[in-house]
C-alpha cells in the first residue's frame, strides 16, 4: 500500500510539472499613444511589438505584429498570443521591449 501511494505522488507530481511547463509565457503591454501633434490615437491600428537583447544596437530575439484597439490613445496588449514567447528568451538576461 505504501508503495502505491509513492507511486501515485511521483506520478502526480509529473504530471503537475508537465502542465506548468506547458503554459505559454503572455506579458501584458499596456500604454497610451499621442501623434506628433498631441492627438491621441483611436479605432484599430496595427502595432509591431520587438524584444532585443541589448538596451542600443541589440539583436532582435522575438517580434509579433497585433491589431490593436485604442480608446482615446490607450491601448493593451497581451504580448505572446501570436506569436510563442518561449521562457528561453528571457533565460540569458533581460530583453528590451520596442
């Protein structure tokens, strides 16, 4: 009996370890963009969000273009919906966001 309850806890612990894994990594975006004459932006326009792996003169490491909303220049994006973001990308130090 106690062999089977150690056995049922390894395989549920795998099991849980799996599912964590599996979950794609999302960074919500959120901001407000202006023209260049101070009007807000509205209605749906498409933005291309980068990561770099450099603050200057990086090399680009992910990019995903999305159709976004805006309200009165405000806008959200749930970065990693289209294309993956792989926890890797984050593993050698910090990205910059563009």
């Amino acid at each position: 009996m106690h062999l089977i309850r150690i056995t049922l806890a390894v395989t549920l612990s795998l099991l849980w370890a799996t599912a964590a894994l599996a979950v794609p990594t999302e960074v919500l975006q959120q901001g407000r963009l202006l023209d260049g004459d101070g009007i807000p932006f509205e209605g749906t326009h498409a933005l291309v969000f980068t990561l770099h792996d450099a603050a200057e003169d990086g090399s680009l490491v992910w990019e995903e273009m999305q159709a976004v909303a805006f309200d009165q220049g405000y806008y959200a994006a749930t970065l990693g919906r289209v294309v993956r973001l792989d926890d890797f990308l984050f593993a050698p130090g910090p990205v910059w966001l563009q």
